[in-house]
C-alpha cells in the first residue's frame, strides 16, 4: 500500500515537470469522466506538494489537482513519450518527461480554497450521491429541459451526450421536458439509470443503443421513427422518441 512516504517520494519525481505548462491527458474511462484534460491541458503546473498521503498539484489559475492514491494508485515519472500498455488515470507530459499516475482513485480538482471547482457530485462514484443531485437539479431554473439539464456538469459530473439520450430513453422522459414536470422520483430514477449504464460499460458491458445516433430508425420500444434535434448551450445533438417520451415542446421537424 502506498504511505506517505511513497507520496513523498512521487512528488520528488514530479518536481522535473514542475515550472513548466503541460498536456494534460486521461485515457482511463473513469478519468474521462471529471473532465480534467479540458480544465488543465497547457497550463502551468507551478508546483508540486506531497501532504500526508495526498499529493497537490498546484495550477495556473488557482487551481489544485489533488491525488491519494488509496491501496494501488502510483505515479511513474518517465522520458516523454515513453510506450506503455494499458490505460493510465492520468498524463501530465512536459518539455521531456512524462508523469503517468495508474490507478488513481481519488483525482479531484479544487480551487485554492479547497472547494471542488464547480463540479457536481459524480454520477460514477461508489454509490453517487443522488440526493445532492437532486438538490442541485431543484436549485436551477425550472423551465430548463431535463435534458439539457443532465449535461450541466455543475448538476451532475460525467454524464456525457450518449447516456443523458440513453437514460432518457430508458425513462420515458423527453430531454424536451421541464425540470417543472419532472418528479423527482423520474429525475432520481434517470439519475440511477444513467450511473448503472456508465457503471456497466466500464465493467466491459457492450452498449445497445435505443436512439443514440439511431435516427430515422425504428424505436425498439414503440416503433416510431427516432429523432434528433441540437439541445442546450452548447447545442449537442439530442435523440429520442417522438411517441414513448413524453413531454415538453418538442422542435419542429
Ligand atoms: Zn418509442
């Protein structure tokens, strides 16, 4: 198991990328989740701290990346662009070396303050913690469509466009849908729906998809024709069923 001492001695390794701006990559599908590339890709990492058994990785822009690495995580520092097999958590790369943490359980991002930086609670933790969701979800306007409501990472960290449709689907809820007429006991259940999707994927269960990407298609459901039209902000394409989701104002075909 991985002591403090470990800890102590992975930041002594990460002091070589410290002082310079890194690419930030997070092949492991649970990484993928919190959305950190996106966040700390080229920015400087100005420091690198072990605190008891929690390694602080101190960004540009007050930002904290914060590891425990619980009973099996590590950190490998290495010549940039080294080979390796299988799926690391995390790669901070730099001028010439490349740090690789495997199995890092506890990976979160926080302001300076220490606050987790605006992030929901995670639909993959172990168990999520849906009544927090919920809360969140209750404290936005509620005309806003569920559907583009479960993509609001500030919501709900890591639901991504394909299991917000399939979850949807599942539920029977059009993404046209207000918050105002989704019960909670219909947002909890698409909450869980989702978390036991994502959940078995990583478990290597295959995807059958009902209406991601299936437009035009038959409904497997119902029958009807599956359709598709851009949602919210950042107008990420929705897909449902016009006949067994029921709900909201629907866009004009
Ligand atoms: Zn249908």
């Amino acid at each position: 198991m991985p002591e403090g001492d470990a800890v102590h001695r992975a930041a002594m390794s990460l002091q070589v990328l410290a002082g310079q701006r890194v690419e930030v990559e997070t092949p492991h599908p649970r990484a993928a989740t919190k959305g950190l590339a996106d966040r700390l890709d080229g920015r400087l990492l100005e420091s690198v701290e072990a605190v008891g058994k929690h390694l602080l990785l101190r960004f540009e822009g007050g930002l904290v990346l914060r590891s425990h690495l619980r009973m099996s995580g590590r950190w490998r520092v290495g010549p940039r662009g080294a080979r390796r097999s299988g799926r690391p958590w995390l790669i901070l790369r730099g001028d010439e070396h490349e740090a690789v943490l495997w199995n890092g359980p506890v990976l979160e991002l926080a302001r300076d303050d220490g606050r987790v930086a605006h992030l929901g609670p995670d639909i993959l933790a172990r168990p999520p913690d849906f009544d927090a969701m919920l809360a969140r979800f209750r404290a936005v306007s509620q005309e806003r469509a569920v559907g583009d409501a479960l993509l609001d990472q500030r919501l709900v960290a890591g639901i991504g466009n394909m299991w917000k449709a399939e979850a949807l689907w599942q539920s029977r809820l059009s993404p046209w849908r207000a918050l105002a007429d989704v019960s909670d006991e219909q947002l909890r259940a698409t909450l869980e729906t989702a978390h036991r999707l994502m959940q078995g994927r990583l478990e290597g269960a295959r995807p059958l998809h009902y209406v991601y990407r299936r437009v035009g298609r038959a409904c497997r459901r119902c029958g009807a024709a599956i359709r598709s039209y851009p949602q919210g902000e950042n107008a990420r394409m929705a897909y449902w069923c016009p006949r067994c989701q029921k709900g909201g104002t629907e866009p004009r075909a």
